[in-house]
C-alpha cells in the first residue's frame, strides 16, 4: 500500500489503523511539510450536497514524487464546508509529524493540519499512517511519496482516486544563477548533505555544507543524479521597478542638511536647540526621538536634518556612495576659530561638492571674535557675502538660542537656490540613515526617502535584507502611513539591520525583494570566501618568506547602532601599521553576547562594546574563555583601549641597566649551593636574583643568573658598595680570586606600533 518510487497505478485510501484513533501526537521526530495544488479533473456532481471528495493534489517539497487525487472543481468545494484534507486554493500546505506508533514498533504519519483544520483533534483524534523505518526514512529524504490517507470516507459516484507518479524528468531542472550551497543543492535534489559532501571528497573536493559551489561543479555533481542545471542570469535591475522620468512629475523637496565641524564647536547642541525649537512651535506635548534624522518647518519651507554624528554620517555614507546630504552646516565657535577638524569638514565638502552654510556659534561667548573667524575661513576659501564671497555665514548662540530661525531660513533659501526637486510618484528609493536592533520591534531603520513616496505595505530591499514596511515612526514617534522624498522615517519590517548608506528599494512584492536580497547575500559569502583563502595564501607565503608576518589583533565589535558599529570598525581599522594588523571579525547591533564571546575565542581575539553592555552570560564566558571583554562609551577611549592591545601583541624591548660591579676575593664550597665567591662591592649595588656576567681579565667567562646572595649566612636583597658579601651562579663553579661580577637587569619595555 506504500507509495514507492515509479509506482503509477491507484492506491485505495485506507483507514487508520486500529487504536490510531484518541492516539495522543507525541511532538517526536522531524516534520514534513507538503503543498497542495489544487486539480480540476472531475465535473461537478450537479446537488451532491454529500462532501465533495478532496481536491488534493499534493506535491512533495522535495519534487520527485506526485501523489494526486482526482476531484471536483475548486468552485465546487468551494461551495461546501471544507472536508478534513480538501483544498480549496493551490497554496494551502500540509504538514505531517511523525510519532511512534501506538504498538511502538513502527513509525505512524499524523496529518496535523488536518486536526489543526477542524480544531477536533480531542474528538477524532490524530489521522495515521503506520510506515516502516525504511519507509519513513525514504518519505523523510524524499525518495518515495508520503501516503496521503484520512479517515475513511464515503467516496463519491465516481469515487476518489489516489495517482502516484514519479517526477517528469523535464521538471528536474534546477536553475542556477552563479552558484549554489551544497545544502541547497542537495535540498533542491532530495538528496542529504552528507550524501553529497562525500561525492566531492571523492571528487578530490573538501567542502563543507554551507560552502558555495560553482555552477561547473553543482551541474557535474546534479547531472549524476540525473537533474538538469540550467543557467540563469541575475541581474537586480531587472527586479527593480522601471521608472520613466518626466519633468512634470518633479516637485520641490526639503534639502538634508547634515551639520560638521570642530570637536566641541557645538554641533550636537545646535542640533538640540534646533529639535527643541521645532517642537516647541509645534503641537504640545510632541516627543522628540533620537532616530537619526529629523524635519523642521520654517517660513520658507521645511527642513531634513541628519542627526548623526557629522563625520561619521558624510564619510561613511559617502564611502558607500550615498551621496544623500544637499547642504553642509560648518559649525565655528567663535571664540575658538578654525581649527583642524573644520579645515577637514571643508575638504570633505568641496571633494562631495556640497554647499556649505556657516554657522558661527557661541556668539554669547566674552571671547566671540566673529571677525576673526571670517578671516580664517576665507583664507579657506569660504569668503562671507558681504565681504563679496558667496558663502552664507550666520552668527549664532546653541546656548541662547539666539538666530537660530535665521540660519533655518537661510538653509531653506540655499535649498531654493539648488532647486531641489524629487518626483514623489515614482517608486520609492532612499538611504539607511541608521540602524538598529530593537529588543520589542526587531530591525529598526531610518530611512531618508530620497525619491518617490515611501507607504506601508511596501515591498522593500536593502543590502541583504528585505521585507514589507510594517510600520513607520516619525522623529516625533507619530506612526505616520507614507513618507515623501526629503523627509525621514523609522521603518520596522525588515529582516535584519542594514547598513548605514546603503540604499533601499521598493520593489513589485516581497518575493523580488527576497530574491534581490538572498542573491547579493550569496555575492558576500562568495566574495568573503575567497578573500579567506585569498589572505590564507598570501599569509602563507609571507610567513614563510619572512618568518612570521605582521601580527593580528582580531576584533568583534557591538555598538548600539549601526552608524556607531560602522563608525568603530572604521576607526579601529584605521589603526593598522606594518607591526600589527587590526582585523575586524564583525562589526554588528546589540548587546555583547556570548557567541560574540565564542567567535572572538575562536579566533584568538578580543571584543569590543560601543554604547552597549554586555549580557551576562557573555561576561562569564569571556573569563572562562580568557577572552578579552571591554565596553566604552567615549571612542577615544576605545582606540586607546585597542591601541594597548595591539602593543601587548607585540615582543616587547629588552634593554639591560647595569647594578654594579663585585670582586671575588675567596672561594668556598657551601655543600648543596656549590661554589661561593666571597666579594667586595666595587660599585653600585649588588641585587639578588639579578643577572650577572663573570668576567676574568678582562674577558667575558660566563654570563647567567645569580643563584644566592648572602652576607653573613643571612639571605639579603641587596649589598650595596664598600660591603661583603657572598654571591652564588647559577650552575657555574669555576670562580676565582680576582674575577669580577658585573650584576645587571633586563628591563622589558613596549614596542611602539609604528
Ligand atoms: N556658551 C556657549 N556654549 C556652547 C554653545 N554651543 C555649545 N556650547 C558648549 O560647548 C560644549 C561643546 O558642545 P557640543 O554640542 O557637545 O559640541 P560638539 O561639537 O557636538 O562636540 P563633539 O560631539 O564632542 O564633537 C558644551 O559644553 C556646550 O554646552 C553656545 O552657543 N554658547
């Protein structure tokens, strides 16, 4: 009664078996899940109000085998209550757990979503199949059908009809884009892992279950399991929606100001005393929060500020070529001036060719010399309009709060002048501000939409990551349903946290994001497995060439959010000189845990907390595993920190300070301590345990260690000149009258890293 493979003839439903009934589900043993496709094969009986049979056809996940009933219509059934195990729509799943059986000799299938299905399952109890262990074991790996069997039932006229067939060899085609896991392909085949791993090693390949086969290898490795590959291309674009750009669609944005400048000019109290303003105009009661980014309203129009550290933000997402700032704010204290941090800001702006406002602040400051600021600035090229420059440079106070509407209304006049325009029709792009994990909420982004109107429900796609927009929060943590181009939002319904810069994507449906996403992910493991073997070799060759390369200091590092990961890792990377290589294993969102702990054991290296605290299964980890654990809340801090680190890698200086001088003026033997000069301290002291040389005319005799030290037969730690004393060498006897220890010391400095 078993389906077995190339068995095409009916197989008669049978009822359980006797006891099955009341079995209790015992949740043992590995679950299978099975999808239907609805078949209309069968006219309808016109009145039959007796239960339709079932419309099932059922497709075993792993596609070798059919198993098919022939049935009325889908209108049909429709039309009736839902019988246990009919299907109305193709993409109901059915899933069987399996359980010993009830005379515990063999294995039974229980169809859980049938009972799930009728929510009777106390009543009717558990619908199974007995099998044997060879059977369930080929049902599991997909070599033969699982049995589709209910309760037993009245057929109709025609009755029901089970079909088994085996797969159409044109459907055993497998369609490969670059390459494929052996995981996968053996999923994709109905073949275990294992099964396949071992037909590499006796290709003379070793592989792992989740390393990347090329498309030469997975078709070599299918075609003997009679599977066809057929190659197709991957390219993103054509998953991404068409956009046709049309000037009449355009219309005016906010511009995104991101603010810069020196470190303590200012920019973070701005930034506050900008929020703080906006929402004070605003309704009462509005709840600023820190999500990266926010918008404010001014006379003139509003907005988008990026709230996130200026060097950081612009560097970084510039790096990844998210150009996504329309105007810099150079922060000046005016009683400070330019410094270097401000000379770099101005760099990184003329190179992003990005207008820049000035903003001199600390106005309220006794010291404030706006004069002089202007002097330096222009000598930068920045040259104010009313000494006939063309740059906006407004003075104000973050403290007082003073002309803080005037350098808005500046900004939203720079914006005019730029003409910044987006179309808010088309489908939505836009850039990761930040990003982070939420314990409650999952992967929270904050998104900058930069064209079209980003809405919940949307399919989208960012890096690797993908999902709908479940939910979105202004800066004011107001849930809002759309956001348009130039304003910011957090986004909650992604599958993982993206990286700050990236871009994200709406995309037609879920399926075409997942697609987009799961192709670059198998880009990056790639690309990070040759970069493994890549430096392996390149290792390899060094070391050998030169007897040990540079060390490295391996790193994982968690931050509280992205940009602040990214902003670490960047920093730290930074670090490396031609001594010691900083190596980052990951950089990643969330608290310190204890496989960040475990990887950084792995691997030999230390891990660092940014903004975050370590949970404390990871602190015990780290002093099981002697893993090095820091958090830091201050980034100089944390490069200092990593700076040590690196230094205790390496060996450190030896150098030797000389003690002093003794001559031997008689031998003696002391049993047990063997031979002991009796000497004279010359000059400087004598310590115990210090190293010494033995030096007899004028010739190096012997160099090592003191043994004893003693003066009067009392143990001492130091005889200073002019005194007697006793020395002993450690395994040296040969002394004489006349020869000379020279004691010294080998103190141990470290290396500096350049
Ligand atoms: N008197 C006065 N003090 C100010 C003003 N703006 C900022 N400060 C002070 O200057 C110090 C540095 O300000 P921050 O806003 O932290 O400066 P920052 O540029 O963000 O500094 P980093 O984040 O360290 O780069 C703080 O003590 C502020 O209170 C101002 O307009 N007037």
């Amino acid at each position: 009664m078993q389906a077995r493979p190339g068995q095409t003839g009916p197989v008669r439903p049978s009822s359980p078996p006797p006891g099955a009934a009341g079995a209790p589900v015992q949740p043992s043993g590995p679950t299978i899940m099975v999808g239907g496709v609805p078949h209309a094969q069968v006219a309808p009986t016109p009145g039959a109000q007796a239960r339709p049979t079932a419309t099932q056809a059922v497709v075993i996940s792993r596609p070798l085998i059919q198993v098919r009933r022939v049935t009325p219509t889908t209108t049909q059934a429709k039309q009736y209550p839902m019988a246990p195990g009919r299907t109305a729509l193709g993409t109901e799943k059915r899933e069987y757990k399996v359980v010993p059986d009830h005379l515990g000799r063999g294995r039974e299938l229980v169809d859980v979503s049938k009972n799930k299905e009728r929510g009777q399952r106390k009543r009717t109890g558990p619908e199974t199949t007995s099998v044997s262990k060879q059977e369930l074991s080929d049902m599991v790996w997909g070599r033969i059908a699982i049995p589709i069997r209910g309760k037993k039932r009245k057929p109709t006229k025609k009755g029901a009809k089970t079909q088994i067939t085996q797969m159409a060899e044109e459907k055993k085609v497998i369609k490969l884009q670059e390459g494929i896991s052996v995981s996968d392909l053996g999923q994709r085949m109905g073949v275990r892992t294992t099964e396949l791993i071992k037909k590499l090693m006796a290709m003379q390949k070793m592989a792992t279950a989740n390393q990347i086969l090329d498309a030469d290898t997975a078709e070599l490795i299918a075609t003997d399991y009679h599977w066809k590959v057929e190659r197709v291309g991957f390219e993103v674009e054509d998953y991404l929606p068409e956009v046709t750009a049309k000037a009449e669609d355009e219309r005016p944005r906010p511009p995104v100001v991101t603010i810069m400048g020196h470190v303590d000019h200012g920019k973070t109290s701005l930034l506050d005393a900008i929020r703080q303003a906006s929402v004070a105009a605003g309704e009462a009661g509005g709840i600023t929060q820190h999500i990266g980014a926010y918008s404010v309203t001014t006379a003139r129009g509003d907005v988008t500020f990026l709230d996130t550290p200026g060097h950081e933000a612009f560097t970084s997402m510039r790096a990844r070529g998210a150009n996504v700032t329309d105007i810099v704010v150079l922060v000046v204290a005016a009683d400070d001036g330019v410094m270097p941090q401000t000379i770099e800001a101005i760099k990184h702006a003329k190179l992003a060719e990005v207008p820049i406002v000035v903003a001199i602040n600390k106005i309220d400051v006794p010291g404030a010399n706006l004069d002089r600021v202007k002097k330096d600035l222009a000598a930068h090229e920045l040259v104010p309009e009313e000494w006939g420059g063309d740059t906006i440079m407004v003075p104000v106070s973050a403290k007082t709060k003073q002309n803080l509407d005037l350098l808005l209304e500046n900004l939203a006049l720079q914006a005019e002048v730029l003409e910044l325009t987006s179309n808010p029709s088309r489908p939505s792009v836009g850039a990761i501000v930040e990003a982070k994990l939420d314990r409650g909420r999952g992967p929270v982004a904050t998104v900058l939409v930069q064209e079209g109107t980003l809405k919940l429900g949307d399919a989208i796609v960012t890096g690797t990551h993908y999902g709908r927009v479940r939910a979105m929060n202004n800066s004011r943590g107001e849930s809002v349903k759309e956001v348009k181009p130039g304003y910011c939002a957090e986004v909650i319904g992604l599958s993982g946290v993206p990286t700050a810069g990236d871009a994200i994507n709406v995309v037609a449906d879920e399926k075409a994001a997942k697609q987009i996403a799961d192709h670059r992910g198998m880009k990056e493991r790639q690309a990070d497995l040759s970069k493994v073997s890549r430096e392996s070799l390149e290792q390899l060759f060094a070391k050998t060439k030169a007897g040990g390369g540079p060390k490295e200091l391996r790193v994982v590092i968690k931050a509280d959010v992205q940009g602040s990961a990214e902003a670490v890792r960047q920093a730290v990377e930074k670090l490396t000189t031609h001594k010691v290589r900083v190596v980052i294993i990951d950089a990643g969102v969330g608290a310190v845990t204890e496989t960040d702990v475990m990887r950084a054991a792995a691997s030999k290296g230390v891990v660092l907390g940014f903004n975050v605290k370590p949970e404390s299964g990871a602190e015990a980890a780290a002093k099981a595993q002697q893993v090095t654990l820091q958090s830091y809340s201050i980034i100089y801090e944390l490069i200092d920190g990593v700076r040590l680190e690196m230094e205790g890698l390496l060996e450190p200086i030896r150098t030797e300070r000389k003690l002093g001088r003794a001559e031997v003026r008689n031998t003696f033997n002391v049993p047990k301590l063997g031979t002991i000069a009796g000497a004279a301290v010359l000059d400087g002291v004598i310590k115990r345990g210090s190293f010494v040389r033995l030096m007899r005319e004028n010739k190096q005799l012997f160099s090592g260690k003191m043994a004893s030290l003693r003066r009067f037969k009392d143990d001492v730690k130091e005889v200073a000149q002019g005194f007697e004393c006793g020395i002993g060498i450690e395994n040296f006897n040969d002394l004489k009258a006349g020869d000379i220890i020279e004691a010294y010391e080998i103190e141990e400095t470290r290396q500096s890293l350049s």
